[in-house]
C-alpha cells in the first residue's frame, strides 16, 4: 500500500531516464529519445547463480570472488514495446575478479524512475500494458512529488 502512494504501476520501473544519455555522456535531446519497454537479464551459466540457501556475507563474497575476469555473467534482451518480442542486445562479461569495496555501501545510489513517465512519453503502451501491479496511465510524477519539490 505504500508503494501506491507513489505509483499506480508498483511493479515496473521507467527506462527513458537511462536512455537520455549517449555512452560518452552527452544528453540525448528530448525529441531523439529512443527507449525500451522491458529490459530482461538471462544468467548465462550456473557459476553466476546465487544459491538458494542463506549465506553470511563472506560466503557470498567468496562466491562471487569465485566468478573470474572475461567470464560471460549475463545475457540482456529487450523489447521495444509492450508487444513487442524480445530482441537479444548482448552479453554482460566481467573485466576484472570481484572485490570488496564499500563503493555500493557510501557512493552508488539509484533513483528508480516511475513507469508513468515512460507513458507520458508513449501513451500507446497505456491500452496494452497488462502487468500486474500496474494500472497503466500517461500522468505526471507531479502527482507523487512532496509539495514544494520542483
């Protein structure tokens, strides 16, 4: 119920935000903005699944220090609509061995943008959107900001 005073579609997020930039870090301009519907992750091999047990944080360190530089982690598809197939993009593949760092714990935040923004931008998608969790609407983020956030 709290995540509905945020949202009317709990269960997704919105990805226009990470396509309104190229790789160099130039902002795309707003009209040229191309983005998709649904990104998927697909593990490529068993050494990259987690296992279903509970673990103390040195055991999942060891686990993923375990996952070596080049090994291929991921395979990442997306579609480009509601209705759309999935359309393979590429592979995720590790440059380096895992290691401890408290960079994600001080320094990594993400803003998980809301799937009505992305409706703004393709009302199409609102009449074939049918996840649960989510009653599709074109409609501003204006409507969850606290008041006096601009």
């Amino acid at each position: 119920m709290k995540f509905d005073q945020a949202s009317q579609c709990v269960s997704m997020v919105g990805l226009s935000d990470m396509c309104a930039y190229a790789q160099d870090g130039r902002q795309t301009p707003t009209d040229a903005i191309e983005f998709p519907y649904d990104i998927t992750f697909a593990a490529s091999s068993a050494k990259v699944y987690i296992p279903n047990k509970k673990m103390s944080d040195e055991e999942m360190y060891n686990h993923l220090s375990a996952i070596g530089q080049g090994t291929h982690l991921l395979d990442v598809y997306a579609k480009a609509s509601p209705t759309a197939e999935k359309a393979f993009l590429g592979k995720l593949t590790t440059t380096s061995s895992c290691v401890k760092s408290v960079f994600g714990d001080q320094s990594l935040f993400f803003r998980h943008q809301r799937m009505e923004e992305d409706f703004v931008k393709k009302p199409t998608w609102v009449g074939v959107v049918t996840a649960p969790g989510c009653k599709a609407a074109a409609v501003s983020s204006s409507k969850w900001q606290c008041p006096g956030v601009h």
